[in-house]
C-alpha cells in the first residue's frame, strides 16, 4: 500500500474519530463471516460503531487525541469500538457479547476513558459500574429524598395538629349536647 493511500486511510479514520473520547479495542480474528455479520449488526443496534484497523495506521490516526493511548504498544490486528450512551454502556455491552458463545472468539483487548488506557480486565470492571443513566437516577433520588422526608414531617405534625383540633371539636359538640340549655 502507498504512503499515499495510508494518509488517506489514517485521515478518513481521523474524521470518525474526531469527537470520541472513550473507545474499547476489541478482538474479532476468528469470527466467521457471517457471525461478524451478526455481531456488527447486533452492535449497530445499539449505536456503536465498529472499525477493523491496522494499528499503525490507528495510531497516526489518533495522535494527539483522547484516543491515542489505546494503540499504545498494541499488536496484531485490532477492532475499535466507540458509541453507545457512554463507556460504561459500551462496556456493558461488549462485555455482554463475549459472554455469548455465539461469538466465542470476540474478546476485549482494552480501551481509553478519560485518556487513561484500560486493560481487558477493567473493561470488565467498568462494565460493572452503574450507566450515565442509572446515576442520574441514583442522584435525583439523593437530591429529592432530603425535601420528601421534610415534606413528610412536615405533613405529619400538620396532620396531627388538624386530628387534635378535630378531637377537640368533636368533645365540645358532645358536652353541649349532653347539657341542657338554660
């Protein structure tokens, strides 16, 4: 392959990765055609992208990005995933399909998040974390959980003074009944 058509290969890869922070390398060698097929298609369900690449040309692509350590000291044939609602959803997701026989060979090699590069094994760590999603929900819940107990107090020692004054009321009535006008 020329110098020339590598540049334009590792450009083209640039502009896809030109916005993505966190991705995974995954291993693919081994996967039959059409259970590529299937992998990929499951996967762009799910809006994450797939790139086999050379990893030469991965690097050039990504030096000087977020991505950059990903392809540091890598070897051999490697897949990119990125996309998904974060990384945490990605590797909840990758981590899900190398648990499928289905897809034996397909494994994860490693990733970046936040520009620190990650080993397979704390790809199945993340994966474990909860998503952006779960965590905006764990955090309402602390955020509301302070004003819905005082509400609740609130509530109850208004309740109780309205059930008093009721008592009250009701004994008067009583007494009055019970005794003659004069």
């Amino acid at each position: 392959m020329s110098k020339y058509v590598k540049n334009l290969i590792s450009e083209h890869l640039r502009g896809q990765l030109k916005d993505v922070n966190d991705a995974l390398v995954v291993n693919m060698i081994g996967l039959d055609a059409n259970t590529n097929t299937r992998l990929r298609a499951e996967l762009r369900k799910k809006n994450i992208h797939v790139v086999v690449v050379k990893n030469s040309m991965a690097a050039r692509a990504t030096e000087g990005t977020p991505l950059a350590p990903l392809f540091a000291g890598l070897s051999g044939t490697a897949a990119v995933c990125w996309g998904g609602e974060d990384i945490v959803s990605l590797a909840k997701e990758i981590s899900k399909l190398v648990k499928d026989d289905k897809y034996k060979p397909f494994e994860a090699r490693g990733g970046v998040m936040d520009g620190e590069a990650l080993s397979g094994a704390q790809v199945e760590q993340v994966s474990k974390w909860p998503s952006r999603t779960e965590q905006l929900s764990i955090l309402m819940g602390q955020i509301l959980s302070p004003g819905a107990k005082l509400a609740s107090q609130l509530n109850a020692i208004g309740g109780a003074l309205a059930s008093q004054i009721e008592q009250k009321a009701q004994g008067e009535e009583a007494s009055s009944a019970e005794s003659p006008a004069s």
